[in-house]
C-alpha cells in the first residue's frame, strides 16, 4: 500500500516556494522570490520530494522542468492556495460582519409592523449574514439577550431590563377592539377606565400587553376582569369577534391577522402609545451589529 503524504512535512512556505521555483525553471531565482537563501530553498525541496515519495523537478544544467508528478504537484498547490485565500477573504468578511448568524426575537408587534421592509433591505445589503427571526413575549425577549440566547430583542418598554442597556426603536398605538355588537362597537373614543365595565379577552401570563393594562386598572383601583386567556393576538381576534370580551392590541397586529369584522376604539390614555425598546446582548458579532445599525437607521428615518 502506498504512503500517503504526510501533511505535517509540508507547509504554505514550501509550497510557494514549489511553484515559484516551477514558474521560474530556476531554484536560484524561486528563492530569490520568496525570500530564502538558496541553500534552504534546495532543502526544502528536497524534503518536499522525499515526503512526496517522488521526484518532481528535472534538474539540469540550464535549470529545472516539472516532472509528469511535479506537474500534478503544481495544480494541487495551486488549489490549496486557491482555497486559503477564499478563506481568508471569508474570514476577513466575518471579522468586518459582512458574513455571519444573527438571533433576532421581536414582539408580534414589531415583527409585524416594522421589521419587514427593515430586514428585506438589509438582507439584500448583506445577503451572506443569515438572520433568525423569532417571536416572543416581551419578557422572554429580555432574558433571552442578557443570557446570550438572542444577539438583539425588541419589546415594549413596560418590560422589566435591569442592567441591559436599551434605546427607543419605534412608537406603535394600543387600541381596544370588539365585536360590532358590543356596547363599545358605537364608540370612536373611549377611556381606559369605561372599558373596565366588561370582560376582557387577554394573552397569557408574561405578556408585557397584559401587565401593562392590569397595572392601568390598578391605578383606577380596579381589577381587569380577564373572562379568556389565550397564547397569540390572532386567537384574541376570535375570541373578541365571539364577544367573549374585549380587548386591547396593537393597531399593526389587526392590520396583519386573519380578518375579523372586529370594531376598533381609541384609547384616551397617554399609554396607549407605547413605545418599542431595542437591545443588544454586549457579546454581540459584528454581523449583529450591522443589524443593529441598520435598525437605528430604519427608525431614524421614519421619525
């Protein structure tokens, strides 16, 4: 059985040092190319023979000539070479984030009213960065960047963040919707606190959505009557349509749900425009900090 080469007997100095003394017919004039003293350049060849188990140069008085085998020697080092500056070129583009992985989570708020135009234009600026979209509870989108779980989260800003920083994204509008024959449905305006005369359709435990407005009813000294919990805004959208209660969402979310022949009213108080945080986990790669400049930009823009 043949021996194989063995990987650890030849390195990229060698190999250059091959073709540059191939390219040139000369051992003098490959060294003089590559830096080395003739003497260690002839070493390294012969080394490079011996590990191959062959002879690649023809050596004669006007120079050197390849080899049948140190022509194929030549097109494999050529390649090798290909190869390692393909990888150091894509090295070098993950260093600058032009390449990379990026965990984005986002409330179904923002993911469906703000970051579908914002990540379709930077996607195509940066068409090697993958990005992993997800949608969470606000809190969970909190934990999640300071655990290292997401590189950025967006969420509302009623969400508890403790030491992450955050800075101001977008500005979405909370309003409460209903059944067109609910008592509300002939209202175009109403206050937070007339709506807590009726049951309310909610989303579970952990939504930033039902902290806020349990904690509005609590300042009018009053209980939300939540008569049904569900897990997403679309089954709310059923539920209220049932007349099951109602319920307060954000405008965005009805404007991309299944449609329902819901009644939107607006909501009196100053809360009901709530604003939408981004943050970023201090670990994050360049690629996730191309994201988030790009989402700065984005909400800067449409200010």
């Amino acid at each position: 059985m043949p021996t194989l080469i063995n990987p650890a007997r030849v390195d990229f100095v060698t190999l250059r040092l091959f073709c540059a003394v191939a390219q040139a017919g000369s051992v003098t004039r490959g060294a003089e190319a590559c830096s080395l003293a003739v003497s260690a350049a002839s070493r390294r060849l012969s080394d490079f023979e011996n590990a191959s188990g062959t002879r690649l140069f023809d050596r004669t008085s006007r120079g050197v000539q390849l080899t049948p085998a140190g022509h194929l020697a030549m097109q494999h080092a050529l390649r090798l070479f290909q190869g390692f500056e393909q990888f150091s070129s894509e090295i070098r583009d993950y260093t600058k984030g032009i390449r990379g992985h990026v965990r984005l989570w986002a409330n179904m708020s923002a993911l469906t009213e703000f970051l579908p135009g914002c990540l379709s234009t930077f996607m195509a600026e940066y068409p090697d960065i993958h990005v992993e979209l997800e949608e969470q509870l606000s809190g969970d989108i909190v934990r999640a960047v300071v655990e290292g779980v997401a590189d950025i989260g967006i969420f509302a800003e009623n969400t508890a963040v403790g030491d992450l920083n955050v800075e101001r994204f977008q500005q979405d509008l909370l309003v409460a919707v209903c059944a067109h024959n609910h008592p509300l449905g002939k209202r175009k305006r109403v206050s937070f606190r007339e709506c807590l005369k009726y049951d309310f359709v909610g989303l579970n435990r952990g939504s930033s959505l039902l902290e806020l407005t349990s904690r509005a009813a609590e300042q009018y000294g009053e209980v939300m009557r939540v008569r049904v919990q569900v897990r997403s805004f679309d089954a709310m959208c059923q539920m209220i349509n049932a007349n099951l209660g109602i319920g307060v969402l954000p405008v965005a979310v009805l404007r991309n749900t299944q449609p329902h022949p819901l009644k939107t009213v607006h909501l009196s108080e100053p809360w009901a425009r709530r604003n939408l945080l981004l943050g970023v986990s201090p670990s994050c790669s360049a690629a996730a900090g191309l994201l988030r400049d790009h989402l700065r930009l984005s909400a800067a823009s449409s200010c």
